[in-house]
C-alpha cells in the first residue's frame, strides 16, 4: 500500500519537477524474478525508476542510508535493503537471491557509485545474481537526471531488450565477465543512441 501511494505521488512530483519520458516498458517481464540494471548519475536514480518501472523494486542500496531512521524507515518500506560496499555482504547477498527466486524485481547499479562522465566500470553483482537464478537483465538507461528541477529538457528513461542468461550452480569467472560486458554495452548503446537524438547523456568511453 505504502509502495502504491509512493509511486502515485512520486510519479506525480517527478513530472511536475523535472518532466520524463520512458521508452521500452514492454520490454519488462510481466512476472518472475528479473535485474533491473541501470547507469547512475544522481540522486533521483532510484526514486524515478521506482515510479517508472511497472513492477515493485527491490533496490539494493548502500548500508550508510539506514542510518537515519526516517530515511530507513521510508526505503524499507518501499523493499529496498542494505548493503556493505567495498566487501563480500553475505546477508544482502542472500537477500538478493531470495527476491529473484520469490519471482521479484532486485534493482542495482552495476556502477556501484554515481558518476558524473563517462560510463563507469561495472561490478559483476548483476551477472552472478543472475547466472545463479537463471533471471533475466532488464538493461535501464537514464539520461538527463542530473537536471535541475524546472528547467532543461524532460529526463529521459529507457528500457533495453532484456539479456537472458542459463542458469549456473556455479559460475566462473570468465561467464561473469562476459555477461557483465553485455549489460554494460547494452547501457552504453542507448545513452550513445540518447545523445545522438541531442540528449546531454553520459558518454561512454
């Protein structure tokens, strides 16, 4: 119920604010577990894909958001859950899995971190949760959100083909670097494609 009321609301304020666009939402599974894997380049990230994305998310966000009561109040109601950056997290880790075996949406910024500049190097958290799962990737580009509110073109949201990769009890490392290599290509083709439509988007050197 929180969720709902947020995503109405929210979808509201973002579209009086900053103004979106989404392209692709026929691409999302209608159900099942799958990756929500997008760029990240501001604050209104996770929110706007939130209130974008026709299914529930489940983010997976850094542990130092919960330490503010309202704050982790708020995003835990709305599914995300903590994260240790920098090390091998094995409560988030299950967590993320369980959500994908539940048949649930798991959101993640293979980034890591936001940038500001080209396109960042990608961690490979997406590709084992999925290659442990069997679960879809939805590639996600966002483009324009580092905008200011009231001004400058409407922020643009753009849902990619999905990657479907086989199922592996286990995993090596050459798979993981693989499939990591096609999220982020598939990230790094619509934000080149944005830009050439004469989006400021994150290039992707």
């Amino acid at each position: 119920m929180i969720y709902q009321l947020f995503r109405k609301v929210g979808r509201l304020v973002f579209q009086l604010v900053y103004g979106f666009e989404v392209e692709g939402l026929g691409q999302v599974p209608p159900e099942g577990g799958c990756i929500l894997a997008a760029n990240h380049t501001s604050l209104l990230d996770p929110p706007l894909l939130a209130v974008v994305f026709p299914r529930p998310v489940n983010f997976m966000a850094k542990k130092e958001l919960f330490r503010w009561f309202p704050l982790a109040w708020i995003i835990n109601k709305l599914g995300a859950f903590p994260v240790e950056r920098g090390e091998a997290d094995r409560g988030a880790i299950r967590r993320a899995q369980e959500i994908l075996r539940e048949g649930g949406v798991l959101g993640l910024f293979p980034e890591g971190t936001r940038g500001n500049g080209p396109l960042r190097p990608f961690h490979n958290g997406a590709a084992l949760f999925a290659l442990k799962t069997g679960s879809p990737i939805v590639p996600v580009a966002v483009k324009g959100s580092r905008k200011k509110p009231f001004r400058g073109p409407p922020i643009r949201v753009k849902v990619g083909k999905p990657i479907v990769p086989p199922r592996r009890e286990r995993v090596c490392k050459a798979e993981l670097v693989e499939l990591t290599k096609e999220i982020r290509d598939s990230i790094g083709q619509m934000l080149e494609e944005g830009s050439k439509e004469g989006f400021p988007g994150v290039t992707t050197n």
